[in-house]
C-alpha cells in the first residue's frame, strides 16, 4: 500500500466551525475579539457560515466561488465520495478518536457542506461574505482581518506549488493580516504525509521579512503526522 493519500488537482474541502476550532488549537482564543476575519481556500466548508451564525464577522476567498453556486456544490458532493473512498482504502493508517468512524466523516462532511450550500444560496451573503480569489494575491486591503486561516492547502501541495509560492503566500497571508492579528497555517505536512521540506528555509525567509513563526499543536488527530501547525504574524 502506498504512502500518503492520492490527489490530482486542489480537493475543494468541506469542514465545519467546530473542526476549524479544533485543528488550528482556537479553544482558548477570544473569536468575538479578533473582528473580521478570513478562511482562503475555504472550498465548501461551513466554517463561514457557522461563524456568521455565532455573530463573528467571517469571511472566505477561494477560486471556486467564480463559478456558479450549483455547480460548485455538486462539485463538492462529488468530492465527498471520492475522498471517502480514497480514505477507507487507506483506512488503518488515520486516526479515528475524532471522527469515530469513516461513516462519521463522512456524514460529518455531508453537514458542513449543506451548510454552506444554505449560506453561499443567498445572493446578498455570497456578494458580501465569499470572494473569488487565491494566493498569493487576494482581493483585500492590507490589514483588513484579525484572523486569517488556511487549512489543507499550503504545504499539503508540496509537490504541486514550489517554495517560491509558499512564501508569496504566506507573505500574502501576513499582509492582509492587521497588526497584532494572528495568521495560522494546517497541517504543516505534504499529501505523502512528510513535514514541508523548506519549512525552515520558509521561517528563516519570513523573519528577514519582520515576521515571527512558531508551531501550534493541533487538537483534530486524523492524518498521520499532522499534530503541528504554523503561526505567524508581525
């Protein structure tokens, strides 16, 4: 059995507030507290639409939402049962302590994605709150969040986007980030389940540049090796 999981192209992601809070360790922050903030990459997970629902003022930016509302969704619900599959054909290798079982996940994918697809349906919430865009160039003013997060896309596509992009990215990430906010980055690891082999390389280039990076300890176990995360800010 190979190492790793199989992936051709970007899987657009369906995850919900509660997974988010887990995996980039938020337990202890004041979300209230950090004013607006942004998911990039966000595909279609719920997290935007479950933080709006708790009164934080979230938003998301990713590439897909240039197309439209249906087809993006179908999208995602065929991704659902692709990835389920691949999931299951590597089953013994993830740790199940969160999730319970694949039929879990699943289920578990299922639901944020229905949430999203309820509050990405309403024209006056997809103007205002989802953003066609990608790094490392976003469409947003400099400083304009208190939190700015992305899951399972930098690092994950090693193989897929060189160091070059990494940096621009998180770079990217730091400039629409305001001062004292916070930019947090997970998993920390690439599809064949091995750290970001310029990670250092990655921390060494982002200090020259004035910005301080440490690793945080996720709290969602599930991808082997994906225990840490990165922060950074000003």
């Amino acid at each position: 059995m190979s190492k790793g999981y199989p992936q051709a192209g970007v899987a657009v992601t369906c995850r919900s507030f509660e997974e988010y809070v887990k995996m980039f360790d938020l337990m202890d922050v004041d979300l209230q507290a950090c004013g607006k903030m942004l998911d990039i990459a966000a595909g279609a997970s719920s997290f935007t639409a479950d933080a709006c629902a708790r009164g934080i003022d979230a938003y998301a930016v990713d590439p897909r939402y240039a197309k439209p509302h249906e087809q993006l969704v179908s999208e995602a619900r065929e991704e659902i049962e692709v990835s389920t599959t691949k999931l299951m054909s590597h089953g013994n290798k993830y740790d199940l302590s969160y999730y319970g079982s694949f039929e879990q996940h699943r289920a578990g994918r299922i639901a944020s994605l229905d949430a999203f697809a309820e509050h990405h349906g309403r024209g006056e919430e997809r103007t205002k709150r989802y953003q066609a865009g990608s790094l490392p160039n976003l469409p947003f003013a400099d400083g304009e969040f208190g939190l700015v997060l992305c899951s399972h896309f930098l690092f994950l596509y090693e193989d897929q986007f060189d160091y070059e992009f990494h940096l621009r990215a998180v770079m990217e990430m730091i400039r629409v980030c305001k001062p004292g906010g916070m930019v947090r980055i997970y998993p920390i690891i690439s599809l064949r389940w091995e750290p970001y082999s310029e990670l250092e390389r990655l921390r060494a280039d982002l200090s020259k540049n004035g910005v301080v990076t440490g690793l945080f300890r996720s709290k969602l176990p599930f991808i082997p090796g994906s225990e840490l995360g990165l922060f950074a800010h000003f």
